[in-house]
C-alpha cells in the first residue's frame, strides 16, 4: 500500500498480516493487511478494536461464530466490522482474536471475545463504518484494505 514503510513493506513481502492506524480528521483509519482475503478481513477486525482498547494480556471468555452471506468485498468488509461495533455496543464484547475462511457461498468468522470490562479502554469507542474512501482487494503481497471509523 501506498505509504508502507520500509519494515512494514518487508514484512508484507513476507507474507506476514498486520494492521494499522492513520490519521485522519476526527475519525479513525485503519489499513489492514494479509496474504489472503480472509486474514486481511481478520486484521482489520483486530486493528479496530485496538483503535480503542489495549488486548494486551487479555484472554478470551467466550467463542462466538458467525455467518455472513457472501456479497462483494467491500460488503463483506463493512457488514464484519459493524457486527463488531454492535457486539461492543449491545453485549459489550470486544474480539481479543478472529479467525475467517470462506465457507459455502459467504464467509465463516470465529471471534474470540473478552467482555469489554476486561480491556483497557485506550479511545473512543467506535460508532460505525464509514463508505467513504472503504476499500478492500487483491495486491501485490496478497490483499489489503482500508476503512475509516467513526468514533
């Protein structure tokens, strides 16, 4: 992506996932990537919620799975990280790991979950995704993506 630095490119070359998060007015961005789309859709679930809470030492409580139906990336993309913002805001869960596979015509996710008492709140808690300037796809080191926050 655009901007990598010379580590973060290395490690991509590598074929090492990750995430990260830019600067952007008022908001939050997060750039994830991975070697397939599945881990790239994981680490962006990761680089949300550690826009906002430190995982660090955290273990799961809990294992949910969830389904979503197959549609474009973007969809895909945007729909997982709004079911994330909902389990945050309704159960009050926070994904301390993700694990994603294509399963049937949609895309199976594991989230293991922490209650959010249990985390160390570092920033605003998202509110939602934004459309704007949300993109996800294949890439020279596998796929990658970006999505801007509300928060």
């Amino acid at each position: 992506m655009v901007g990598d630095t010379g580590d973060e490119l290395l490690a991509r070359r590598q074929g090492t996932a990750g995430h990260r998060t830019v600067p952007h007015t008022a908001d939050v961005g997060i750039e994830a990537w991975g070697p397939s789309r599945e881990r790239c859709l994981a680490e962006a679930v990761l680089g949300l919620v550690e826009c906002f809470a430190d995982l660090s030492g955290v273990r799961p409580t809990a294992v949910e799975r969830l389904e979503l139906a197959e549609g474009s990336d973007e969809e895909l993309l945007a729909t997982l990280l709004d079911e994330v913002v909902y389990r945050l805001e309704v159960r009050g869960e926070v994904p301390v790991d993700v694990e994603a596979e294509a399963v049937g015509d949609g895309l199976g996710i594991r989230l293991a979950v922490a209650g959010l008492d249990t985390v160390e709140v570092t920033g605003a808690p998202p509110k939602g995704v934004s459309w704007h300037r949300l993109h996800i796809g294949p890439d020279p080191y596998g796929w990658s993506c970006g999505v801007t926050v509300d928060v």
